[in-house]
C-alpha cells in the first residue's frame, strides 16, 4: 500500500504526486480513479448504495409507468362524453326524492327516458313528483312512500321497486336526516337516529339491490350535498359562498354515475374538485392497493 503525505493531496482530497515529479503524480491519479470505480462496483453488487443512487434506480424503473397510467386515465377520461341515451331504458332508485336534488334528479331521469321509482316519508309529495316524471317522459314512474329509520322498510323497498321495475340498474342514495348542528348534549336517541338513516340505510339498501345490479352490471350512487335543508341547518354556522345550483347538481351527479366515475365534485369553487381530486390522493391510493390481495376478497 502506498501512504500519499497529506500535502500532496490537492483540492477536494484527490491525490497529486509530488510537486516537482508529474510523471508520479499522473500514475497516482490513475490509481485512485481505478480504485474509485472498483469501489463503487462493490458497493451496487452489495446493495449498498447511497439514498441518492436509489432513489435514481427507484424513479428510472416505477417512474414512467406510474406516469403513463395516470395521463391514459386523465386522457381517457377526459375524452369520454356523457350522452341522455345512456338513461333511457334504465331503471333507476331514488331516494330522498320528495325535494332538492333528489327530485330535480327524479325528473332529468324522466327526461331521458329511465323507469324511476322514488322514495321519501311525504307520500302527497311523491305523487306529484310521479306525475311530473310520466309529464317529462319517463318509461315508467312509481313511489314507495317510508322512512329510512325502520330497516325492514328499506330492505322490502328495494326488492318492490325491483318487481315494479323489471330489475335495477343505478341505485341512488340521496337521503338523509336532520341532524343539529350544536355540541353533542347526550341525546343518544338522536345518534342512533342519525346513524341509523344516514349510514345503517344506505348498508342495508345496497346490500338488497347487489343481486339485481350483478345481473346488470349496474351503480351504486352515494350522494353528499350541502343543499337545500342542509345549508339552513349550517346558516350562520358554517362560512360558506351558498348552495350550487340543485338543477345543474342533478345533473352532473347522473353524469357521472352514467359514467361510471369513482368521485364528482361539484361545487362553486375551483379548489374543492383540485384538491380532493388531486393526482397524489390516487396515486398513494394506487400504491396502498397493491399491498391488498383483492382476489381473496372478492373471491370470499
């Protein structure tokens, strides 16, 4: 082994020769450079490389199929277009429909030609709601008047419309409780309540409506809104810029279970749909499903 004197080495510790001997110096350099090179050599063969080098390696092999199977889905969805024949012939649930968005979608899917049948507590309301339907166009229009609170009722209103129907192929999910907006006061009763017709329903109807929407290869669609008897709830509140049109909202939410779209944000704001819509959500979203054999799921 050669011992280079530390005033040999030049700047960035890289070894010269003596200063009054270039032939040397040249040869120690050459030395160091193969040794350089050898070394990282045995580093790469044993894994042990630096985070920088990884992280190189990481982006060159998992970078460019991330990215080109995120830009086909933007692409692709982009360019697929909804079009009212989609509806027509359709049979289609809707629930919470005696008002707001529930009725303005009960009468767009009129207007493409779907069998509708709704449901909400006020059955005076339905029948009007009924007649509006068969006024625009719709195949077929029914209600089941009832409320979400007995489990009994939700569960023997799916397999009726069913029977009405002739079969199902979108179930939408559109009612909701009032729930007060104060502080939690020990009220149990109205927990269960709320829990019961805002989560328990919504279970217990898609689970009824899964044998007929196999058959058809149908939808389920959960709306949220902050229409209508919800921002009256939240008045003064919650700061907020008012409701979005029920008419337009009816509509983009057909849209989209038309479509087949996993979410739709509609809303006054641009920031709502870019940031609970961004692509790093999907791609961790993408990423934690890797790790999760689904096949066993499914197939249990």
């Amino acid at each position: 082994m050669v011992l280079i004197p530390p005033a040999w080495r030049g700047p960035g510790n890289l070894p010269f020769g003596p200063p009054d001997d270039s032939g040397a110096q040249q040869r120690c350099r050459n030395q160091w450079t193969g040794a350089e090179i050898s070394s990282r050599r045995t580093l790469k063969g044993r894994g042990l490389l630096g985070p920088g080098l990884c992280l190189m390696a990481f982006k060159k092999k998992y970078l460019p199929p991330l990215l080109g199977f995120f830009l086909a889905y933007y692409y692709y969805s982009a360019n697929e277009e909804f079009r009212p024949e989609m509806l027509q012939g359709k049979k289609v649930i809707v629930t919470g429909a005696s008002k707001g968005i529930g009725e303005q979608m009960a009468y767009h899917l009129a207007k493409m030609g779907a069998h509708v049948v709704v449901t909400a507590r006020s059955k005076e309301t339905l029948k009007k709601v009924v007649s509006h339907c068969l006024e625009l166009g719709a195949a077929s229009a029914h209600y089941i008047p009832g409320t979400m609170e007995d489990m009994t009722f939700a569960e023997q209103f799916v397999a009726k419309a069913g029977k009405l129907m002739g079969g199902l192929d979108m179930l939408i999910l559109n009612h909701i409780t009032n729930t007060s907006m104060n502080l939690f006061s020990g009220d149990i009763h109205l927990v269960r309540r709320s829990m019961e017709v805002n989560f328990l329903s919504y279970v217990v109807l898609s689970a009824a409506a899964l044998p007929m929407l196999k058959q058809s290869n149908g939808s389920i669609v959960v709306v949220s809104s902050k229409a209508d008897t919800a921002m009256k709830a939240v008045s003064g509140i919650l700061s907020t810029v008012g409701a979005s049109s029920k008419e337009e909202c009816a509509l983009e939410i057909i849209k989209g279970g038309a479509l087949r779209q996993e979410e739709v944000y509609y809303d006054n704001s641009v920031w709502t749909a870019f940031l609970l819509g961004n692509p790093g959500r999907k791609i961790l979203e993408f990423l934690s499903l890797r790790s999760y054999k689904l096949d066993k799921f499914i197939n249990n």
